[in-house]
C-alpha cells in the first residue's frame, strides 16, 4: 500500500535576507571557521550518509503515478489515451524527479516523494526492514558493541513503537528511549503516559536505578553521563552490560550532546538546513583507528533527504 499527501510547505531561503541584517547589526564579517574546515583540519571527523531503502523508488513512481492518472493498474493506465500520458509522464525520471527541487524561476517543483503520505513509514513492513537493517549491520558498524547509537524518530508515538519493536527484536543490545515527558490533554496521553513508564521500568531493572516521571530530568543527566562515559561511568566501557548500546530519541540528544563514543545516527524522519549538520555531528567527535567518520544511516524519503544533505 502507498500512501499519499502533500509532506509540506517548502521552507523558502532566507540566507540573503539573514546575511544583509546581520551585517548592518554587527558590521561585515571578519572570519568564518566551517564544519568543512573543521574536517578539513582533522578537529573533528567527516561524515559517511547512506540512505537504506525500504521503499523501492520504482515502486513509490508507479504507485503515484497511478494515483495521478486515475488508474486501479498499469493495464487500466495504458488503456485509455488521456490516462496514458498522465502515467508515463509521471514514469518518466526526466519529467518528475524523486525529489521536489526549485526552477529558475524560484518555484517549488514536486517530486514524486511529495506526494507520498508520511503514513507510509508507519507500516510494519517500513519499521521491520529498519530493524533487520540495523540488526544485520551492527556488529560491524558499532565495532562490536564497543560505540553507542542515537535512533531519531518523527514523533513521541513513533518512539514509543520502535522502543517496543526492538526490544522484542533485538534484546541482545542494552536500548533506551529519551523524549520530552511532558503529558498534556491531547489525544494519546494514556500511550504516552505507559510508554514513559514502561521504558523507565526497563531502565531501571536493567542498570539498577529508581528513576520515575518525577525525576525524569535525572534519567536524562544518567542517560547522557552512561553515553558520554563521564562521572561516575568513567570506566563504563570495562562493563558492557552497563551501557546503552542504542538510544531512541525525536528531537533531544541531537544538539548540544557531545560524545566521542557515538558513532551512528539512524534516521527515520527528515531534517532540513541546519538540523542535518547538527543531527549528524553527534557522531563526528574524534577517537581513534575505530572511527575513521560518523555513520549516518537514513530510511525515510530517501531522496529528499539526499538532496537536504547535499
């Protein structure tokens, strides 16, 4: 099944705009120092993106290009002179991208990935590929458990499933979960509210702790110390049943964490300018012969992606 909607309003470029007010607020500017002259440097590591499909792009152009003609099937497609051309033209890579992009003339043009429903990676066939991916691949990657893992999902809800996913499907690796805890009155604050509990349960029986709702904000202090291997987990890597191997999050631990023993970020949800550099510089934190660049492993709207990476 493929779903379809629009994803979203293209976000239009505000650079100019932005370098011509700080100029007149701060004056010209007298230096810069890059993410790219950083690497270049050897302050901090490059970048390894690969996107995983789970999802093949034919498939994706197909299912929207009979959505666009009108079409049940192919046959149903071919057979009608005016439904026909709709079809091939949507089949047709040199007319409609995968990704949307911007003409000339500065107008957004979509892509076949703009008109697939961000439903679609709420399938178990989506999240099951996800998982044997990173199962069949993390021995490797993660050194032998040696490196830690952040998992960015789209939403709290996604969380909450994938948390429950891999712990029936991985249970081999040490996995937690880290999110805004706040429980307000909207829709889903019952599975929310079980979810925190259930991984704050986990947590504790796991690392013997006695973390609650109340002091969540402590979770999170054990949580970042355990992953950076600070006070009093200095010595953690001796210990490896003690570590986090793998920890789920939305938005936090993205920006402003910093660990030298993470080396892998997962994506299922898209980032866009500035939150792909800083999403993927969790990762890019110097070490050794071990870790020659941050691993960036990405399976949502694969070439939308590519392109905000780009």
């Amino acid at each position: 099944a493929i779903f379809f909607g629009f994803t979203g309003t293209p976000i239009h470029e505000e650079n100019q705009k932005f370098k011509n007010t700080t100029a007149t607020v701060f004056g010209n500017e007298l230096h810069r120092y890059s993410i790219a002259d950083g690497i270049r440097d050897k302050n901090v590591l490059g970048f390894n993106p690969s996107k995983v499909v789970t999802y093949a792009d034919t498939d994706l152009r197909r299912a929207v290009a009979l959505k666009m003609a009108n079409a049940a099937t192919v046959e149903d497609a071919t057979s009608n002179p005016e439904k026909k051309k709709i079809f091939y033209d949507y089949m047709d890579s040199d007319k409609v991208k995968m990704a949307g992009y911007r003409g000339k003339d500065g107008k957004y043009v979509k892509g076949i990935e703009d008109w697939i429903h961000r439903s679609q990676y709420w399938l178990d066939e989506h999240r099951n590929a996800i998982i044997k991916d990173i199962a069949d691949n993390w021995v490797q990657l993660s050194r032998a458990s040696k490196f830690h893992a952040l998992f960015a999902t789209s939403s709290i809800a996604e969380a909450i499933e994938y948390y429950r996913l891999m712990k029936a499907s991985l249970p081999h690796l040490n996995i937690a979960a880290l999110f805004d805890p706040n429980l307000d009155h909207r829709a889903g604050i019952e599975f929310k509210e079980d979810g925190l509990v259930e991984i704050l349960e986990d947590y504790n029986r796991k690392f013997d702790q006695d973390f609650s709702l109340t002091t969540y904000n402590q979770y999170r202090k054990d949580i970042a110390s355990r992953l950076a291997h600070k006070r009093p987990y200095e010595h953690i890597d001796r210990k490896p049943d003690q570590q986090i191997d793998l920890l789920i999050v939305v938005d936090q631990m993205l920006t402003g964490f910093d660990s030298k023993w993470v080396n892998t970020l997962y994506l299922d949800k898209v980032l866009r300018y500035e939150s792909v550099i800083q999403a993927f510089s969790r990762t890019n934190r110097l070490f050794g012969s071990d870790k020659p660049f941050g691993t960036i492993r990405y399976y949502r709207y694969l070439n939308t992606m590519e392109r905000n990476i780009n």
